[in-house]
C-alpha cells in the first residue's frame, strides 16, 4: 500500500500572543518598545496511519497554546543580541543598549529572556519550531516529516521557520 501524506494545519484563534519588544538594527539604532498581537500557524506534514489518522491532534494544540501562554503579557528580551546587553538583579532586569548610554529597566516578572539575536517573527518563528521539535522527538510514532511555524506580527506581515526530514 502507499504511503499517505497529509498537510495538518492548526492556526486557531486562540493561538496568539501579546508582547512587547523592540527590534535592534545596530549597535546605535534599535525602535521603540512597542507591542504586537502575535499569532501563530503550525503546519505538520505527515504519514496517514492505518487508522485514517496521521496524529491526535490535540497534543500539538496543547503544545503550541502552552507556548503562546508563556509568551503573553511580557517583553521579549533577546540574550544572545551582539548590541545588548543584558544584566539581572533579583526583582529587576537591565537592558543596556548603545554602548550602555540607555539602560532600560523592568520588573523580572515582566520579562522574557530567550536565546535569540533579536526578538523579530524570523527569531520567533525559528525559537517556537524549536520549542515543537522537542514534543515530535518525544512522540516519533507521528511519523512527521516536516513543520513550518509562520509567526505574524500583524496581517500581512510575518517569518517563518521550516523542519524537514531529508
């Protein structure tokens, strides 16, 4: 018998975040902090099983708005930035940027720090793929062959990032 592919494509409207950051262009230039209503668009690629199912798709569902939950309502900080640095204290969090002339200040709890260069949906969208590759590594019975994470901003504007077995 041949082997079925399917295309399974989760966006609902739940799955979205709420964020604050700013994009840094140099080590003098950077924007404003600003927020966006981020969404999120998960495709998986994979085997149709015997049973007329590739996966359940609840898992991933669950999966991708736990992401969405522990990005919202926060500034996204990235750490690994070559123009910002980043240091900690215990109730706050100190971005300095333009050779530490600006010194930007929040509560730790308000604050994401996460292993990007610049907190863009390109960044994004490649760190949430990340974040998935875990849970489809735990699960290979899925017999996914391939993800996209497309992270937009606002309509019209996104990045996406891609996975694939070769």
């Amino acid at each position: 018998m041949k082997t079925q592919i399917t295309q399974i494509e989760l966006f609902k409207q739940a799955m979205n975040f709420s964020a604050g950051h700013f994009t840094i262009f140099s080590e003098s230039e950077r924007e404003n902090l600003h927020g966006h209503n981020f969404s999120v668009y998960v495709m998986l690629k994979a085997e149709v099983m015997e049973s007329g199912i590739a996966f359940d798709y609840g898992i991933y569902k669950k999966i991708i708005l736990d992401i969405c939950q522990f990005l919202d309502q926060v500034v996204l900080l990235p750490l690994k930035s070559p123009y910002l640095k980043i240091e900690e204290s215990d109730e706050y969090v100190y971005a300095l940027f333009n050779g530490d002339k600006e010194r930007i200040t929040f509560l730790r709890r308000d604050v994401k720090l996460l292993p990007m260069r610049n907190i863009t949906v390109e960044e994004l969208a490649d760190w949430f793929l990340q974040q998935l590759l875990i849970h489809v590594e735990k699960n290979q019975n899925h017999l996914i062959h391939a993800i996209e994470v497309k992270i937009s901003s606002a309509p019209g504007q996104s990045g996406s990032s891609f996975w694939g077995k070769k």
